[in-house]
C-alpha cells in the first residue's frame, strides 16, 4: 500500500474511532426515530453506486462535542474502482455538532480547518479535494454530515503513488456536494429532527410546496417547481436523468452532475443537481438562464420570469 492509501487508510481510522467512541457520561444522546434517521440517507439512488444496509449507533460520543447518535452508510461503484461513505451524527444542540466537525478536522490529519487545503464552503462547511479523493463536512443545526469519495481497488503509480486514473475522478468532488446539499435538504425537511434552526425557507411562487436548499452562496429548488413557469419537467428516476424544456428550450440534467445538454453542447451550471424523494433539485439561477427566465428572490419568495 502507498503512503498516500494508508494515510487515508489512518484518516478513517480516526473517524471511526472519533464517531463511535461509546460514551460513559449520564447524559443522554438526542432521540429521534431510527428509521427517519435511516431515511435521510440514500439508497440505491446514486446514479453508479449501490448502498450497503445503513448501520446505526446510540450512545457514541466525540470527547469534545458530548454523546450523539450516528447513522452511517458505504456505497461501492458497480465498477469496484469507487466508494462512498455519509456519516450523519445528530447532536444535542447546534454548537455541539459544530464542535464535533472541528474535533474531527483536527484530529483526523495535521491539516487544520484554517489551512488553505480545506476549502470553506459554507457556515460550518469545508472540503478537501485532490486525487486521492473527495471530503464534505457540513453542519445543520443539531446535524453534522461527512461524505467521503475515494476511487479504490486499483493499481497505483509506483513513483508518484496516485491511484491509476478513471474518468468518475473528476466528478467526485461534484459529486460530494452534491450529496451533502441534498442531505442538507432532507435534514431540513424531516419532523423528527425538529428545532434544528435552520434559515427561513425560500418560497417559490406558483409552486407553494417548494423549498429550496441554500449552501455554497447557491440556491437549489425542486425541478417540479419550473412548472409554475410553463416548463414541462420529464424525469426518469432509474437513469437518474431527465430533461427540462420551455418553449423551444430543452435542457438535458443529470443527478450529481453539473453539467447539462443543450441543443447537443455541455453548459456548466455551476453546481451538481441534487437528489431528492420527490425528484431532482437544480441549482436555479444557472438552469432558469438556460431556459430564458430569470430568478429573483424577494422577501422569502423565489420568482421565476420571462428573460428581457
């Protein structure tokens, strides 16, 4: 094994220990049910990947942040070259989750969440990418979410030790994010996780039962919702692909891609389209521009209109 493999090897090491560490204080973790924690995370819905049975533990502790419950699950590629792992801790207050990223940051490598080979992302968010794969850490409310991707079982450059290259490389780190924006909307969305003290939702008009999910400075809303504004929204759930036309305007999306078709060209949207129970979430400003609207947030509101 090459250092750079069985230094990640060490980093997950510690998150194991630092996640499940049983703890030995009288206070209690945070109640919720297991089976709605279990929910939040994905199942075989990660175009490429299938989910391994989810594992749950009570009682565990980071010996900063205090006890919390964890729900974790891995998910391998049908190539076997790539793996994934969300770790989803629910904590007893908000400062607790946020404590328990930075105890884990700092304690997993010598890289502090200072350091300029974290980038931030968001408040309480950062992420490391690079060739031996992709980290998303992230906190909402009582909630701390890790995703890991790292491209495995294969073989190595002898003199330079990275893994032998695979065209999914490049997309893992879109594909972390999106995976912890999409977790951000679920957390969001669940009952159970009450009191979280997320931001106020955005609001679409037209569409009522819309929300929309903020990280990054980007604003993500449910594909359906483009109906308010006259689009046809088709989306097939087993390709995890769809498309979106207005008028003459077709766009072609696929989950946790960012990337989409348009008349046969790839336009950047700036970031991945998310999964979700009901359908696909799109970064909206980029997506409404390719269609010839233009979104305008106002008061809470999300507003789509006709471009000029």
């Amino acid at each position: 094994m090459n250092n750079r493999r069985g230094s990640f090897a060490w980093f997950l090491a510690l998150t194991v220990c630092l996640s499940c560490a049983p703890s030995g204080g009288a206070q209690q973790p945070p109640a919720a049910p297991d089976a709605r924690l279990e929910s939040l995370l994905y199942r075989d819905e990660i175009p490429g990947f299938r989910a391994a049975p989810a594992r749950l533990r009570r009682d565990v502790r980071d010996p900063e942040s205090g006890p919390c419950t964890l729900v974790s699950r891995r998910y391998d590629s049908a190539s076997g070259r790539h793996w994934i792992r969300i770790d989803l801790t629910i904590h007893s207050s908000p400062a607790d989750a946020a404590r328990h990223l930075a105890s884990f940051l700092r304690q997993s490598s010598a890289i502090t969440p200072a350091s300029p080979e974290h980038a931030r992302v968001g408040d309480a968010s950062w992420e490391r990418a690079g060739p031996d794969g992709a980290f998303l850490f992230l906190a909402r409310g009582r909630a701390a979410v890790k995703v890991f991707t790292y491209p495995e079982r294969r073989s190595t450059d002898p003199v330079a030790g990275i893994p032998d290259p695979d065209p999914m490389d490049a997309s893992l780190p879109d594909v972390a994010r999106a995976l912890g924006a999409g977790l951000v909307l679920r957390i969001d969305r669940t009952p159970a996780l009450a009191g979280l003290e997320a931001a106020a939702p955005l609001r679409v008009a037209g569409a009522p039962w819309a929300r929309a999910v903020r990280l990054d400075g980007r604003t993500w809303v449910p594909a359906a919702a483009l109906r308010a504004a006259g689009a046809r929204v088709d989306w097939n759930p087993r390709a995890n692909r769809g498309t979106i036309t207005l008028g003459t305007r077709q766009v072609l999306v696929r989950a946790c891609h960012r990337t989409a078709r348009v008349d046969g060209t790839s336009q950047d949207l700036g970031a991945a389209v998310l999964l979700d129970r009901e359908g696909p979430v799109v970064p909206i400003e980029p997506l409404a521009r390719l269609l010839g609207l233009v979104a305008e947030s106002r008061g809470g509101v999300l507003t789509l209109r006709a471009s000029g």
